[in-house]
C-alpha cells in the first residue's frame, strides 16, 4: 500500500534504513507524548512516559519485525507486542471502594498507542496520524458529549450513603414517588464497619416530565435535601 504522507517525503521513509527507523521513532515518540500528556493533565495512572514507553517499544518490535520477516514471514514479536500491552492494560484497571471500575479509558487509550506504535514502525504514517487524531479526540474532545448524553438518558447509577440502613425504605419510596424506578440495589462491603449504610443503586426515569425537564444532576440534587442522606453522587465512567 503506497503511503501518501511517504510519498512526499520520498524514497527514502518508505524503505527500512537507519534515516527512516530514527524518523519512525522519533514520529512515535512525539504523537505518544501528546497522547500522555492528555491523560497526565486529569491524573489517570498511566501519563507521558508510560505512552511513551509503549509506542517506543512496539515500534521498535515493528522495526524488528520487518528486518525479520524476510527471511522468515512471521511477525512474532509484534504478536508478542499486543499481548504484552493487553496484560498491562488490564492491569491498569482499578476496582474502587464504590464498585466503579476505573481507568478502562486509559487501559483502551494503552492499547490503541501500540498499535499507532506498530503501524508507524511498519511506516503507515498516514493510518497513524487519522488513528492518532481520532484517539487523542475521543480522549480530550468526546468526554463533555458523553457527559451531556449520560446526563439526558433515562438510566444512571448512584453512590448512597444513608446515615442509617432503616432508612433504605423511605429512600425507596421517595424515589416511587417522583416517577423512578430502581433497577438494582447493591450494598457496598467497603463500608462495613464505617457506621454508614452506603450502597451502589441503579435508577431508570420512568416520568415522562423528569425525562424532559430534568437532568441527572438536578435529580440528585433534590435527593441530597432528605435529611436521612449522609452524601449521594452519581456514579461515572
């Protein structure tokens, strides 16, 4: 496939030489820098130099690679790569204290910088930089939309803190009566011995006037009045 971007460079970025291995690592490097440092800006546990050292490492294993498939077709290492970075993605994730999983976003952005990693080192300079744009956008850009959308659909969860386990049944029948309905109610083990009541609750908005005129955000701000409430949030990604 002929590269738009190694066309105009010339000859010698579509071969593999000591110019067009340098360029590809410096061109990983780069992309990856701005990539962690997006996610450094909001504290997530994988920042500048761990999506520097990925897109390194798996460009160089595609520099490898490439010099070693002549002579035997199999690209192993890049294999070998993409479950390395799997392993260490999932381990990125986190179960928090409000059974909320985090740093899936993080873990999915690891991942997607190796593969930019291997597609620059097996010189798709032009599939990068869209894969770049695209990733750094859905990282940077996409959260406001998903949080306007998620605050207007009819389902969300919620982190309860009741100052006392009998008042689960006046909570359950306030919300009955402002038109939701609870989907699942789980009590949260990490507070066993804190002296509250703290629980994990899915709700869907069944009120056709809550779905129009109300938002999640306001909803659980008319929650937080009753006086039984220690603290209530609701639960995002």
């Amino acid at each position: 496939m002929n590269d738009p971007i190694s066309a105009i460079l010339g000859q010698w970025s579509q071969e593999l030489n000591t110019y067009s291995a340098l360029f590809r690592i410096l061109l990983s490097v780069c992309l990856a820098a701005v990539i962690g440092c997006e996610r450094s800006s909001k504290r997530h546990s994988a920042g500048l130099r761990t999506f520097i050292l990925v897109s390194l490492v798996t460009t160089v294993i595609m520099l490898m690679d490439i010099q070693q498939a002549a002579n035997s077709g199999l690209y192993l290492l890049s294999c070998a790569a993409v479950i390395g970075v799997s392993i260490i993605s999932v381990n990125s994730l986190l179960l928090s204290s409000r059974s909320q999983i985090k740093g899936l976003t993080t873990a999915a952005g690891l991942w997607g910088a190796a593969i930019i990693g291997l597609a620059i080192g097996a010189g798709y300079y032009t599939i990068s930089l869209i894969v770049f744009a695209v990733l750094l956008s859905s990282l940077s850009a996409f959260p406001a939309l998903e949080r306007y959308l998620k605050n207007r659909s009819n389902h969300f969860e919620i982190h309860l803190e009741l100052k006392d386990s009998s008042f689960l049944h006046n909570f359950v029948t306030t919300i009955r009566r402002l038109g939701l309905r609870i989907d699942d109610i789980e009590a949260n083990p990490a507070y066993a011995n804190s002296g509250l009541s703290v629980y994990s609750i899915s709700i869907s908005i069944h009120s056709k006037e809550l779905k129009k005129y109300k938002t999640h955000t306001e909803i659980v701000e008319a929650l937080r009045s009753l006086e039984y409430i220690y603290h209530i949030e609701e639960m995002l990604p």
